[in-house]
C-alpha cells in the first residue's frame, strides 16, 4: 500500500498505518509530504509493522521483498 500525507497527516502516520498493519497487508510506504521522508513500514505484527526505513527525499530506498527494488525518491524534491 503506497499512501502519500494529505493537510492532515496525523492519521496517515498513525491510524492507517495500523490498520494496514491489522489487515495483514506486508509493506506500507508512506511519502510524508511535510517532513520530507519516504518510509517503507514492512513485517506486520499485530496492530503495527515491527520494521520500518526511512530516508529522506532524494536519497534511495530500498524495498524489501516482494518488490526487491531500490526506489528512487530524487524526483520528490
């Protein structure tokens, strides 16, 4: 699941991500407009993911499996 933050970014950070999490869905990418970073959220335990990488616009980031791709965030400045 990709989700990118609206004005309101709390619930993309938070309540989505654990309900991702519950859903059993194996990655969560969150582009967080406001604070400028890429997180891939991966390994879903529970209510929340047990791993996650954040980067910074511009820089890579890697995904895990089943995608196994190093995403290219240069273009989000």
């Amino acid at each position: 699941m990709v989700e990118v933050t609206s004005s309101r970014p709390e619930p993309d950070r938070g309540a989505k991500r654990h309900c991702c999490a519950r859903a059993g869905i194996p990655l969560y990418l969150l582009v967080d407009r406001e604070k400028k970073t890429v997180t891939v959220f991966s390994e879903p335990k529970d209510d929340d993911y047990v791993a996650d990488v954040r980067v910074p616009f511009g820089r890579p980031l890697a995904l895990p499996e089943p995608f196994a791709f190093e995403l290219d965030t240069s273009e989000l400045f």
